[in-house]
C-alpha cells in the first residue's frame, strides 16, 4: 500500500493548504480593507495553537483508546506517546481538519475580536468541542456507539461544530458598530474568488482522503475498496460543488436579478460542506441533490442574519451550519447501498433509520457544543473580555491588534474600509 501512504502525504498537504493560504484568502478578501490582515491571522495562529494542541492530546482525547464514551483520556496518548512512527501521517491527516474547524468559527467574528481572546477560545474549544465530538462521531465513542450517523470527511464533526459555535458566539459578542446601517462590502474578491479554487481544490484531500479500511482487511481487499471510494468521493465533491454554486447563483438571479462573484465563492463551499458527510455515500444523481439543494437553501439562510439582526460577519452560520446540516440529513433519504460507503436511504428503499440515526448525530452535536461555547463564551466574555476599543474598531483592528495595515494609503487619497 505505498501508493496509499503517498496518497495520504499529498491529501495532509492538501488539507493543510485549506487553511492557509485558502480560507485565509477567502476570509480575506470578505473582510474590510482595515480588517483583512487580522481575519487572516486568524486562520495562521488557529494552525500553530491547534496543531500543537492537537498533537499534545487532541489526538488522545479523539481517537486514544481509553476513557469515556465522550471523550477519550488525554493523556494516554499525550505526545504522541506510544504511537507507532508509521501512524504519523494518519495523526497529522486528522491533525489538519482540527485546524481548519476552528478556523471556521473565525469568520463570524471579523472586526471585533482580540487575537489574545481568539487564541484562548480556540484552545478550549478545541479541548472541548471538537475532540469529543471527533470521538463521539469517529472514535467509535457516544454517537456513534447509539445512532452510527453517516459522516464520510465531516459534517457533524467539522462544519456543524463550527456552524453552530459560530452562531452562539456571534450572539454573545454582538454586533459590529454600523451593522444593518450602512453597508460592509468585501473589500477585494478576487481574493476570495482565489481563496474559493484553493478550498476547492484542498477539499479532494479532505473527502477523498478520508477513506478508512477496516482493521482486518486483506491487502487486496483494500486496494479494491481505495480504488472504488476514491473515485466516487472524488467525482461526488466535484459535481455536489457544481450543482451548488449554480444553485447559488440561480437563487441571487431570481432575487436580485444578478449573478454575483462572491455568490459564486460562496456556493462553492456550500457544496464541499454538503457533500463532505456524504461524499461517500451516495450516487452521482445524489450527490447533484445535495449539491443544488445546499446552494439553494444556504443562499437563502445568509439572508437571515438581517432578519433577526445576528452578526455573522462572513456567513458561517448560514453556509457551514445550514449547509452542514442539509448535507448530513439528506443522507437519509438519497443515501444508497450502491456507492461503495453507502446504505439505502428513505429514497432507495431504506425506510427511516437512516434518516433517524442522522438527525440524532446532527441534534448531539449542536447541543454538545452550542452549550460549552455558551460557557466558554461567556466565561471569555466576563475575564479578559471579547471585543477591542470602539474606537480602534472604527480605525482599524489591523493596526489595533497587528500594527501594521495591508495598504498603503497615500496621503491625501482617502482611507480604504
């Protein structure tokens, strides 16, 4: 199986690069000008805090092999300890969504939040959402011990956790001054349109990456499961995507009578967030449902934040955890026993388990962490505080949190927001 173990080295990178540079770009380019160095710092320090937390004891608390149904003991496994050199590459693929799961939650947050307090959250929460919600869904822990939903790369693990961490902590935090008053544009999108090929592109190593062999397979049974998975997930996220961003773009033609760039960018990635749990699962006609259906709905949902006045800043909430949420639902009803990781949903003759075993693994995970974001939020909230100065937030929190600014203004020209 080298040509497996190779693969595995090209998919880490793969998913590696998500974060930085693509989700820092696409973050980027959504934010102001006076924001936008900040909004990619979040995604660099989120790789160098949650890596290096990860590979301590997030990787024992996911997938160690002791402890409770929630969570696994910490320490068993603490640096690795005890971990065979050749599981390196399986640790650090593992390693790479930890790091961009968090990075997640920071595009709800843009303008308004210091680095000293995003970099204490990301710790905790890493500690106490993601790893136990990884174990529960993955290590054979709580979720899947009950219910054993379908989450093929991460649906309920990664994009729900993040979605819904990202709606209670933008309703803790608040509001950015000005928001619904005056209009907060993107300041360049062909960053984020950029950003949007690279999560593209780095999403093949996230789904097709994620295929697991049972421990007692034979070498050749291995390779015919690789090669069967492989090309399923892999043609599944390239049209689930396609079917998305034109969803997408549909919905804003029939609403606002355009078609635009950063509608494009974004139903992009409600298709790679849809089909991540089901990549899998379902048949190419499946996985067009998902795709449409999530661009459709997402692009709807990002709307709400104007109706009930919650401010996520980049649309977190209604692109991860609606999208999060349709994508691990719609495994039971278009999921089928034909495609190499997938049983008969409602649709194919499956009945409703499969549709039970979903909403159950989707309802754990968003109580789970929507409460301790709840606790950690607020904790935060009242120490060290959440939200830089009112005034640095209007100057600025580049040179509020970084002192530096991403341009370089001539005088006398106007100053970019």
């Amino acid at each position: 199986m080298d040509g497996y173990y190779a693969w595995m080295i090209v998919a880490t990178a793969f998913v590696l690069m998500m974060t930085t540079p693509a989700l820092a770009l696409f973050y980027g380019g959504m934010s102001r000008a006076k924001s936008v160095l900040n909004m990619m710092m979040m995604s660099f320090v989120s790789m160098g805090v949650v890596g290096i937390v990860y590979y301590l004891w997030g990787w024992s608390m996911s997938f160690g092999t002791d402890g409770t149904d929630f969570f696994a003991n910490p320490f068993t496994l603490f640096g690795l300890k005890d971990v065979e050199w050749s599981s390196f590459i399986g640790v650090s693929f593992q390693m790479t969504f930890a790091v961009i799961t968090a990075a997640l939650i920071s595009g709800a947050l843009a303008d308004r939040v210091k680095i000293s307090a995003w970099i204490v959250f990301i710790v905790f929460w890493v500690t106490l959402c993601y790893f136990p919600i990884a174990h529960m869904v993955w290590g054979g822990g709580f979720i899947a011990e009950h219910w054993a939903p379908q989450d093929y790369a991460g649906g309920t693990v990664v994009h729900i956790n993040a979605g819904i961490s990202a709606l209670v902590l933008v309703l803790i935090i608040g509001r950015r001054a000005g928001f619904g008053k005056e209009p907060i544009r993107p300041h360049n999108l062909p960053l984020t349109l950029t950003g949007a090929g690279l999560l593209w592109m780095g999403w093949y190593g996230f789904n097709v990456g994620s295929i697991v062999f049972a421990p007692d397979a034979s070498i050749e049974d291995q390779m015919s499961q690789f090669m069967s998975e492989t090309g399923t997930t892999f043609v599944n996220t390239t049209i689930a995507t396609m079917a998305a961003m034109l969803a997408w773009l549909l919905v804003e033609w029939i609403t606002l009578g355009k078609a635009t760039s950063l509608g494009a960018a974004s139903g992009i990635v409600a298709g790679l967030v849809a089909i991540t749990p089901s990549c899998g699962a379902v048949t190419l006609v499946g996985a067009i449902v998902i795709g449409a259906v999530a661009g459709a709905l997402c692009a709807l949902a990002v709307g709400l934040k104007f109706k009930f006045a919650y401010d996520d800043s980049l649309d977190v909430v209604g692109v991860h955890l609606v999208g999060g949420i349709t994508g691990s639902l719609l495994i039971g009803l278009v999921s089928s026993a034909s495609a190499p990781g997938g049983i008969d949903g409602l649709f194919y003759g499956g009945g409703l388990a499969s549709l039970g075993n979903q909403v159950m693994g989707v309802l754990v995970t968003v109580v789970w962490t929507g409460v301790i974001t709840v606790i950690l939020g607020l904790a935060i909230k009242y120490t060290i505080g959440w939200r830089i100065a009112d005034e640095a937030e209007s100057d600025g929190i580049d040179a509020d949190q970084h002192g530096e600014t991403a341009y370089d203004i001539a005088a006398g020209t106007g100053v970019l927001a």
